[in-house]
C-alpha cells in the first residue's frame, strides 16, 4: 500500500453556502439519532433489560444475554451497508440518509412497544432481538452517509471539522441518551422497570421526525451530481468496490477495528462494570456518560480541524498509539471508585475512542476512496469492522470479566491487541487531506 496520496488538485465546484449548512445539519442530527438509539438500548442491557427479558438466569448470565442481543444489532450493520450501498452509489446519497433514518426510528420505537418476558415468555426476547436487527440495518449506512455527504459538499480546507460534526451528533445522541436516563432514573423502581423504560425509547420519535424534515431539504453533494450528469454511476458499486478497491476497503476495516472496540468498551461495558464491579450506584453511570459525550463531541470538531492542518494521517495515528497505551490507567482509575477518577477515566475514553478518533475519520475514510464507490466502500469497510469489534466487544469484556473472576487485566489486554491492529494499519495508510474528490483513482493507487 502506498504512504502517499496522489497530488491531485481539487476541481470541484466551489461549494454552496447553503447546501454545506443543510448537510451539515443533515448529518449531525441524523447521527443525533442513531447515536441516541444505541446508547438508550446500550444502556438499557447494562442496566435493565437481564430482568425484563432475561430473568430466569444468574445476573452475570443475564448481562451476558442482553449484551449479546445488543451484538446482534451490529451483526445486521453490515447487512445493512450492502444493501443501501447498491443505492448510495447509484440513486444518491439524500434517498439513503432517508431511509435509514426511518428504519432505525422505528426500530427504536417498536421496541419501547414491546412486552416483557412475564407477558408473553421466551417470545419477548425474540422480538427484542429482531427490533435490534433491524434498527442495526438501519445504522449501517448512517453515519457512512452522512461523513461521505458532508466531505464531498464541504470545500477544500475544512472538509476535517465540517465531516467530524457527524461524530459530534453522535456525541449529542449519546448525551441525549444519558439525560434521558437520568431521568427516567429519578421514577421510583417499580415505574421504572413497568412504563418508565418504554418512555425512554418512545422520545426518539421525537429526534425522528426533526432528522426527517431536515433531510427532506437536502441537497445532492457536487461529486454525486457531477457522475449522475455525466451519466457515470455505478451499476454494481459493491462489486466494484470489492474488485478494484481492496486496498482502501482493508484499510478502512483495520483502522476501524480497535477503534470501534475501545468505543463501544467505553460507552457500554463500562457502565455494567461501574455497577456490577466496582459498586458504583446506577444513577452516577448516566452523569458520567453525559459529561464523556459533551467532551467528546467538541473534541470530534478540534481534532477533524486539527486533520485540516497537519494532516489526516498524523492526526489519526497520533490518537490511536494513545489508545493503546490507556486501557490500563483507565482500569485503574475506575476501581479507585473515585468518583473524579472515575469521570476523568470515562471522559479521556469518550474524547480519544468515542468521538475524537472517530471525528477524523469522517473525511480520511471518504477521501481514501475514488468517486465511483465512495459510498460502498467506507459503509462496507466500518460495518464489516463493527462486526468484529464494537458489536462483540461488550460481549468479551463480560465474558473474560466472568472468565478471569473479575479481573480486569484480559479486558484491558484486549482493548489493547485491538487498538494495537488499528494502529498497524494507520502506518500503512496514506495521507488525503485536500485530494481531488472526483476522482476515480483511490487514495492508495499512488
């Protein structure tokens, strides 16, 4: 793979003031709602759903099985990046942000509508796992999405800070969620585990319909409308990508690898191990995810702007040897049972993991790719990692918790290999910022 980008100057129209505030708008409150959806579901296994629909075995199995329905969501992300992949290619970006918002709000919403498992039994959590797929299928081209639509509209210079506002509504959704648990936490117990969780999961609705009237607005990106004018959209965009655009497909899904795991370690393991290890109250874990996403999100907008400046890949590779590097000091701040240690733990988590590495790879992963299968490739490379990484990731934390009687060291050992793997291919990886994005050469074909 090459370490250089080809020195290509950008041809694109000068973009619309308009249009770039539009998909600005578009991306981050898109990404608002996934965010959301995840982290209230997330949240909802660390905290409830083992007795709601998996009550009739030990917490730690519990806990176990609510995790691996969280899993499942991730496992149909993929599925969801191949078959809206077909029509980010081909019909345009704006028809794909639509669609996966609706799906993944009424996912959202029919599982705040769901009976328990001492309504109707084993098929509760049945239900439970097939709304989780579905709102994962929705996810899988979303944020994708909106980072292609947004560095493709953006001009050239400011593609890193425009793109890293879809990372910084994924931290507006995860602090939405947190207040949301917050308080349906301040309902006394019984309120809570009967109608007070469902109130949680119907407020998307909300978020929904705002996404939705945004969107209907927005404009195609300049790269988009210039190979619909001349008539040049793929006809099979995910077979292309996977014939002639290997190289930055792999790369994609080696960087997003480790990246994701610490990620989804950070916003949803974390919180099962404050209450079941560390003994911390469950009303705390909410507060402290607050104060982590607000953080992460203003660190989402410094790191994609500090990626304008020296560069896409500097700035990426800098973060993720941090990463490797913070899996133990953290462990050892949340077992002091602090309550500064453990914030500044989860706060330092969400600005490297959750949003500020993630932030810069809002622009890197579109600019890796040429304009033909722009869309495929960035969905396909981070869904297919999220498989394998962040949707797993509370699953083996938990288990190797369970394994090692308690013991956080193989936790950390594992967050560390994984981040480990992204940061190999970091190395690897050429630099983009400022290419020419309409282009059909790949960053890598230098």
């Amino acid at each position: 793979m090459a370490n250089t980008a080809p020195a290509t100057a950008d041809r694109s129209t000068p973009a619309d003031p308009k249009a770039v505030r539009r998909a600005a708008w578009a991306g981050l409150i898109g990404t608002t709602l996934e965010q959301y959806d995840f982290v209230i579901y997330g949240t909802a296994s660390a905290l409830i759903f083992s007795k709601l629909f998996f009550p009739n075995i030990s917490p730690a199995a519990g806990i176990l099985a609510s995790f691996s329905a969280y899993a499942v969501g991730f496992a149909a992300r993929p599925i969801g990046g191949l078959f809206f992949s077909r029509f980010g290619d081909r019909l345009g970006r704006k028809w794909v942000l639509v669609a996966t918002l609706l799906l993944m709000g009424g996912s959202t919403l029919a599982i705040g509508l769901l009976p328990t498992y001492q309504q109707i039994g084993l098929t509760a959590p049945v239900l439970l796992v097939i709304c989780r797929f579905f709102q994962g299928m929705g996810a899988g081209a979303e944020q994708a999405g909106g980072a292609t639509l947004l560095t493709e509209t953006a001009r050239t210079g400011r593609r890193g800070r425009l793109a890293s506002l879809v990372m910084t509504g994924a931290a507006l959704g995860t602090a939405l969620g947190a207040v949301a648990w917050i308080l349906a936490q301040m309902l006394p117990e019984d309120a809570l585990m009967s109608w007070g969780w469902r109130l949680v999961f119907g407020s998307s609705l909300l978020v929904t319909v705002a996404a939705l009237v945004i969107r209907r607005k927005l404009n195609e990106s300049p790269v988009f409308q210039e190979l619909k004018d001349q008539h040049e959209e793929p006809k099979a965009p995910v077979r292309e990508t996977f014939r002639q655009g290997r190289k930055p497909l792999l790369l994609v899904f080696f960087m997003n690898l480790g990246m994701n795991a610490q990620s989804y370690t950070y916003q949803v393991f974390m919180a099962s191990y404050l209450v079941s290890t560390v003994g911390v109250d469950k009303a705390f874990v909410p507060k402290v995810l607050l104060i982590g996403s607000i953080c992460g999100g203003i660190a989402a907008i410094g790191f994609g702007a500090l990626s304008d400046v020296i560069g896409r890949k500097p700035t990426y590779t800098m973060i993720v040897a941090a990463l490797v590097l913070l899996p133990g000091p953290t462990f050892i701040a949340l077992n002091t049972g602090s309550p500064v240690a453990i914030t500044v733990a989860i706060v330092v988590g969400f600005i490297l993991a959750c949003q500020g590495a993630v932030g810069v790879q809002m622009s890197y992963f579109p600019e890796l790719f040429g304009n033909r299968y722009r869309y495929a490739g960035v969905t396909l490379g981070r869904e297919f990692s999220a498989v394998f990484s962040g949707g797993v990731a509370p699953l083996i934390c938990a288990a190797l918790l369970t394994a090692f009687s308690g013991s956080w060291i193989p936790v950390a050992g594992y967050m560390m290999v994984m981040m480990a793997i992204s940061l190999v291919a970091s190395l690897l990886a050429p630099e983009t910022k400022d290419r020419d994005l309409n282009v059909p050469e790949d960053a890598t074909a230098g």
